[in-house]
C-alpha cells in the first residue's frame, strides 16, 4: 500500500475511490507467499543447505537461510510490487 501511495498516486487514489484497494493489497500478499513458497523450494533443491549443518554450525545455516530468503524476497517485489 505504502509503495502504491508513494509511487502509483493515480492507481492508489482509482482503486481506493473504487473500494478496490484492500482486495488488491489482500490478492498480492497472497500471490507473494505462495510465490515466496515457490523461490524457497527451488533454491533448496538447486543449492541445498544440509540440514547437519543447522546442528555443527547453526550461524553458518542461518545465513544461508536468510540470504535465500531476502533473493526471494527482492524477487517478488520486483514481480509484484514494483512492477
């Protein structure tokens, strides 16, 4: 919504005169998370993280992790948001 406000004044101010806003914002956040669903899987079975590594070095995992999860995410937002 903030980036439809800031950057797509004229589409924000349309679908909120329509009383369409809130179901855009709801059917995007549910195309990200199965979107986000989607990266995640397929970078795991491209570039797997062995899950021992969770136990021997559990900073090491967490990086990993969430290096896959902010390309996911600047994914979606390319896709979805900014588009």
């Amino acid at each position: 919504m903030e980036y439809l406000k800031n950057h797509k004044k004229v589409e924000y101010i349309i679908m909120f005169m329509n009383k369409t806003l809130r179901k855009h914002i709801v059917e995007t956040d549910k195309q990200a998370k199965s979107r986000f669903e989607i990266l995640m899987k397929q970078m795991l079975e491209k570039n797997p993280i062995d899950e021992e590594l969770k136990n021997t070095n559990p900073l090491e995992w967490t990086g990993l992790m969430n290096n896959y999860r902010h390309c996911a995410e600047e994914i979606i937002f390319k896709e979805l948001i900014y588009c």
